[in-house]
C-alpha cells in the first residue's frame, strides 16, 4: 500500500513538472506585446506540447508578476528599475534582462493636422500645458488635446525621461491604458497629440518629425531619432540551456526572429 502511494505521489510530481515545462506565461507591455505574441505563435507552432499566454498588463505590473512567480517572462519598454530590482533580490528573484529589440516613440496626431516637426521642446511645453493651441506651432486655431500612456507604462517612463526631462505632465493630459488606445484617440480627435511605440504608426495617424528626423527603423537603427529606446524580456536566471524558454527566449536572434520584428515595425537588435 505505501509503495502504491509512492508511486501515485511520484507520478504526481512528474506530472506537475511536466506541465510547468510544458507552459510559459508572459506579462507586461503593451509595446512587447506584439513582439511576443508573434514569438509564441511562431513557437508553438513549431513545438505544439508547448502552450504559451501573453498578457499586456504594462511593464511595471509585468515586473510585479515576475516577483509574485505568475509569469516566466516579463516584457517591459524601459529597464528595470533599482527599487524593482532589490524588490526581486528580496523575493529571491533574479532577473535578467534580454534585449529583443530596438524602438522609437513616434508623436502622432491626426492626419489632418498640418503640423510635420516639431522639437523636443516644443513637445515638453505642449505637454507641460505652456504651449497650448496648435497655432502657437504652426497648426490651426485649435486646442491641444494631449493624450499620455498611464503612469505604470514603461512608455510612459520613456516618454518622461527623453521628452518631459522627468518634469511633470500639465493636469489636462487624458492618460489611456495602452499604445492602441492611444492611436485610437488620436484617429478619432483631429486636435489631438499623442506617443506610442514605432509598431503603432499606420495611415490612420500621422507621426510628425521631431529635430527634422522622422521616426523609422533606419532612423532608430542610426540613433538620428532623439526618442527611441531598447525593448526587453525579463526571465527569473538564464534559461537552461536547450530548455523551451531558453528556446524561446532566443528567436529574436534567428533569421525568422528578425524578420517578425521588422514586420511588426520594430528595428531587430542585429541591426543596430
């Protein structure tokens, strides 16, 4: 009878660790999201005993979930930050960061504002509130309608590192949940400005110059592009070496890897 219950009990414990080998859950950025997602249809179809999720919750609910142990993998637009990385040490976590990709975060408005460039500066006053009316740029007589990613965004952490120079966001801004909510505000407001990940520029909305550049792969890839960024994947340790998250987790340095990135819109690391 006790070697029954060995048993079942071993078998029991095979089975819980082949259904953990057998799944990988992602979390995090809607910027990644893409990214990721084509990844996980890529492998799956290549290795159908593997099921993997992706959730786009924001970077920093993406860190959260790699510390809480719900996820394998955290996708996030920005770097970790110190404090998240001690909150991992602390839970006996240890991310490491793998770069998938390379990005720039376009201004877009609607296609039918006349505006084409604009400055660094230009765009921290429109957002501070000090600028104020599309005509004080060059557009019409028109309010400004400045639409901002939600604070947890890694995005947004870009956004208020390379534009604003960390200063604060005027009170008017209206904050969404992700890069596609962005662009849909901004298809749907002609008065409106807002920013989003290269992936996200299509022809329901313009992306406007900034310093004389337009934002592009070549442009990112060269650095001509003052707002671009690195985008990442975070594991808990290196993956085991030949295991299906060490798999996964280095398609973006295959052909077929590069190829997915550059469809999606974004620049591969390989060709930085």
């Amino acid at each position: 009878m006790k070697k029954q219950i060995l048993a079942v009990t071993a078998a029991a414990a095979v089975a819980v660790t082949a259904s953990a080998a057998d799944k990988i859950v992602i979390d995090g950025s809607t910027t990644v999201g893409p990214i990721a997602k084509a990844f996980a249809e890529y492998f799956m179809a290549a290795n159908p005993d593997i099921n993997i999720t992706v959730s786009e919750s924001g970077s920093g609910n993406g860190a959260k979930a790699m510390m809480n142990a719900t996820c394998e993998v955290a996708i996030m637009s920005r770097p970790m930050k110190e404090t998240e990385f001690k909150a991992a040490a602390e839970k006996g976590i240890q991310p490491v960061a793998h770069v998938v990709a390379l990005d720039g975060l376009p201004l877009l408005v609607h296609p039918s504002n006349p505006v084409q460039d604009l400055t660094v500066e230009q765009v921290r006053k429109i957002f501070l509130g000090e600028i104020s009316n599309w005509k004080e740029v060059g557009g019409p007589d028109r309010e400004i309608v400045t639409i901002s990613r939600d604070t947890n965004s890694g995005t947004y952490e870009t956004f208020a590192k390379l534009v604003m120079n960390k200063q604060k966001i005027g009170g008017k801004c209206e904050y969404v949940g992700s890069n596609g909510a962005i662009r849909q505000r901004v298809q749907s407001t002609p008065a409106a400005i807002g920013y989003a990940g290269l992936g996200f520029v299509d022809k329901t909305v313009k992306a406007l110059k900034i310093n004389g550049i337009y934002p592009s792969q070549e442009t990112v890839q060269t650095g001509e592009y003052a707002v671009a960024r690195p985008l990442f994947m975070y594991t808990d340790g290196y993956p085991k070496l030949g295991s299906p998250l060490y798999r996964f987790m280095t398609i973006h340095l295959t052909e077929d890897g590069q190829e997915m990135v550059e469809e999606i819109g974004f620049v591969p690391v390989t060709a930085y």
